[in-house]
C-alpha cells in the first residue's frame, strides 16, 4: 500500500492547478450558468450546494486506465472583473504549489529561452545510464543521445559532464517544445518503456481534448483547433507556451504548457495541456473558467492527468486514492485563491 500511495500522491502533487486569464473583446451570448454547470457533469444537488458558497469537487468519467479525472466548481461573492483581474497573469505561483521556477516561451526563442537546467549527482548519472522505463520520460532516440554523451564526455571533469549533461537536457525540452509548435500532439515522442513498450502522451492528450464536453458544446471552433491544433484558433483566443519546473521529492520536473485563453461574454475560458513533464506522469489537460453569477463569481475547473502508475495490479486502489489526493489539492488551490482575493471566510 505504501507503494500505491505514493504514486498517487506524486500524480495529485503535479496537478498544477493554475488559472491564467486573459481579457479580450466580449463574445458569444452566456447560456444560464446552471446549465453550464449541468453540462460539466454536477447534479442539482451539487449546483445547490454550490450557491451556498461551498467549493464543489465531483466526479468525471475516466475512460482510460491511466487516466485520473476530476472537476471543482465554487462560488465566490465577488465581483467577476477582480476575479479575472486576479486571475490575469502569467506567473503560476499563485494557486500552482511547488513550483521553483517558471518562464515564458515564444515562437522565435532559442534553447537559451529556457533556464540553466540544474540537476543533481544522482540526477547526472542517471541520465548518463538511462534505460527505457518509469525513472525519466525520454523517446528512444532522447535515451540514444545521453548514451552517446557518456561515451563522449568520459574522463572529462565532473564540471564538464554537468555541464554538457544539463545543456543537452535543455536542448531536449527545446525540441520538444517546438515540436508541439510546429505539429501539435502528434509530434509528441513517445516515452520508452520497460519491454519495448512506449506511452504516447498524444494519444493521452487526444482523448483529453475530445472528452470535454463544455469545449464541445459551447465551443465547437475552439475545440475542433484544440484538436487538431496547430490549427489556427479561432477570434477572441490568445495562447502562451511555458515552462515550469517543480521540485518533486528531491528531483526536479521540468513541465511544458500550452495555454490558450478565450473570453466568454464578459467571463472566460483557459485551456491547459502539458505536454510534457520529465517524470512521474506523462500528461494533462485543464479546461478551466469564471462566470459572472448572482452578483458574484464562479469558478470551475476540470483536471485530466494521465499515468503508467494509475494501471496494473490494485488499479481500483490506486484511482481511489489519487482521486482523494486531487480532491486535495484542488481545494489547497482553492483557498490560495480566496486568500489572495482576501475572502475565505
């Protein structure tokens, strides 16, 4: 059981659950945020509770068993323009816990866009003798290039193997980074894994996008370029491309996201995809929003995270507690933001 525990906790403690807004001309008519509420999957009783004020986490179909999934709506009797004005920023501090580092990507950077990638010994060297399996997310040929760095960097000083270890690492998550860019999921490399299998976080993060039902039903030119991006999004949407590392029992993950931000009447939509994380899960998608309602806000957000640890023996017990972990830590997420709104209780 331990064992279990603590690969669910390390997939809830990833969860980042971030909310990055920004404001664009006003669009489309707001349908009654009951009946948004409803589509997202809450029932009457959970709706009701939510007008009292009190967060509402409840349950998403899971049709992966390496899927983890989640949605939390609240309440909030603040006006919607200072939620969204606290929301609007680029900096995932507020409510993304454990982060140590973080910037923004652009279409024109180069690799030194990202920071110097500072790793352990223990982290060094294992990279050097990295095999396909759980330990890092890297494709075979990701694995082929430390092998050939080890036989090129031999007799060299332990400064220089840093050195040179910690810049292909860069240049890694650069190409990745562009990769998605350029061609989308698609382009995503697969993990190599124990017994010449492979995970394919694209596949993973397909099934996310044509999971949401709200995207689908609300959104439908949004979804379809979600989808299929890079494919052009539609009017009123802005994305940014960031990097985030985070410090996850004493190993640093280093994490890549896609945003793409779309204002809705007055409110707004984000979409969150990681695509890619160095370990411990293999991807993630967040559709999250603030509508304006009676007189106040509310906010919702649904989570996707996908996992190897999710699947094989015990897998019932696994969800179970991962769940319970991300009910957690959306609720932890959740007090940040009615603390820096300074209206928790």
């Amino acid at each position: 059981m331990p064992r279990i525990l603590n690969h669910a906790a390390i997939i809830a403690w990833l969860l980042g659950i971030s909310f990055i807004v920004k404001g664009t001309p006003a669009v489309a008519e707001q349908p009654a945020i009951e009946e948004i509420l409803s589509v997202q999957g809450m029932n009457k009783a959970q709706i009701n509770e939510l007008a009292q004020g009190q967060p509402v986490i409840y349950a998403l179909s899971e049709d992966r068993s390496d899927e983890i999934a989640a949605g939390i709506a609240w309440y909030l009797p603040i006006p919607l323009a200072k939620v969204a004005g606290q929301l609007r920023t680029d900096n995932p501090d507020l409510l993304d816990v454990d982060v140590t580092a973080h910037g923004i990507l652009m279409t024109h950077n180069q690799v030194d866009a990202l920071p110097p990638v500072v790793l352990s010994d223990e982290e060094i060297e294992a990279l050097l003798d990295a095999e396909a399996g759980e330990q890092f997310n890297l494709s075979s040929d990701e694995i082929e290039s430390f092998k050939t760095l080890r036989r090129t960097v031999s007799g060299a000083s332990d400064k220089a193997i840093r050195d040179t270890i910690e810049q292909r690492y860069r240049e890694m998550l650069f190409d990745r980074f562009e990769a998605y860019r350029r061609d989308g999921t698609h382009a995503i490399a697969p993990y190599a894994r124990d017994n010449n299998q492979t995970v394919k976080p694209s596949a993973e993060l397909d099934q996310a996008a044509n999971a949401s039902v709200i995207l689908a039903r609300y959104f439908p030119a949004l979804h379809k370029a979600w989808i299929n991006y890079p494919a052009a999004l539609p009017p009123q949407t802005n994305e940014v491309f960031q990097w985030v590392e985070k410090n996850v029992q004493n190993r640093p993950a280093f994490i890549l996201r896609h945003h793409v931000n779309y204002d809705w009447n007055g409110g707004a939509l984000v979409l969150t995809r990681e695509f890619y994380a160095s370990h411990s899960y293999n991807a993630s998608q967040w559709v999250t929003g603030c509508l304006a309602y009676r007189g106040g806000t509310v906010v919702f957000q649904q989570v996707r995270s996908y996992a190897d640890q999710l699947s094989g023996v015990a897998t019932d017990v696994r969800h179970l507690i991962g769940r319970k972990l991300l009910k957690n830590k959306m609720l932890k997420s959740f007090e940040r933001l009615c603390g820096a709104l300074r209206h928790c209780h």
